[in-house]
C-alpha cells in the first residue's frame, strides 16, 4: 500500500461520516415531529457502513499476506435504514395532529443518544482529517530526504 493511498481511505472515511452525520442531524430534526398514523411517523435513520477491502479493488494478491490479510482501502455506506422500534404513542386531543381516538405518534429517535452519535462521528471526522494532514507531512518529509 503507497502512501498516496491513505488520502483515498481517510477521505472515504470522512465522506461516510458526513453521511452519518446528516443523518444524526435529520433524526435530531425530527425528533418533536408528530402525525396522526403509525405509517407517516418519522423512524430513525442510520447509515450501514461496510469495508472496502483491497481484494474487491483488484489489487489484491500483491502481498505476501494476501491471503489471510486483506488490507481495507476505505469505508463505504451500503444504505441507510430505518430504526424498526416502537414509535411513542400519547393521548394528546388537543393536538391539531391528533387522530380519531386522540393520540398522536413521535418519532422513535432517542436525543441523547443521537447527540452521543453526532459526537462520535465528529471525533471520526476530525481523526481521519488528522490522519491526512499526517500523511502530508511525511510525503513532504520523504521529498526532502535526498537534500
């Protein structure tokens, strides 16, 4: 694997991380949004993310340890699903939203732990764009070796 490499896997990691990320922030948008049916609610949304693994990209077998170690070349998001727990059902009449029966649904998104989720993916954001500021310095450290 070439140093030029991690540029393609920090930056798949960034990219996949913004998705979560818009996603932490549409399931916090969503979170107070209320409806009258079970099937027009909001669910959460989670993004799925899988290895890229060096094989799949047609350079695998380079190795001396191809077989048993495949080396990852990023991440990718492989979709993003919705969160199949129950919605909060409350009997609020006075809602304009409310059905037949007086209740109205909330969303399934749980605020705290979306907020915990935002940080994380913030943390991986900021680690692979150190990675890439690191990896800079060392190709610049590797052009000046011959000085």
């Amino acid at each position: 694997m070439s140093l030029s490499n991690i540029f393609n896997i920090a930056g798949s990691g960034m990219s996949a991380q913004s998705v979560r990320l818009n996603t932490v922030a549409s399931n916090i948008a969503n979170a107070e949004s209320v409806s009258s049916s079970i099937d027009e609610t909001y669910r959460a949304r989670h993004p799925v993310f899988a290895t890229m693994l060096q094989q799949a990209q047609g350079s695998g077998g380079q190795s001396l340890f191809s077989e048993r170690d495949e080396a990852g070349v990023g991440v990718r998001v492989t979709g993003i699903v919705e969160d199949q727990s129950e919605l909060l059902a409350r009997y609020e009449p006075s809602n304009p939203a409310a059905n037949a029966e007086g209740y109205v649904y909330y969303p399934n998104v749980n605020v705290v732990e979306e907020m915990a989720d935002m940080i994380s993916a913030s943390r991986a954001f900021q680690s692979n764009a150190e990675l890439m500021n690191t990896a800079k310095t060392m190709m610049q450290k590797v052009l000046t070796l011959g000085q």
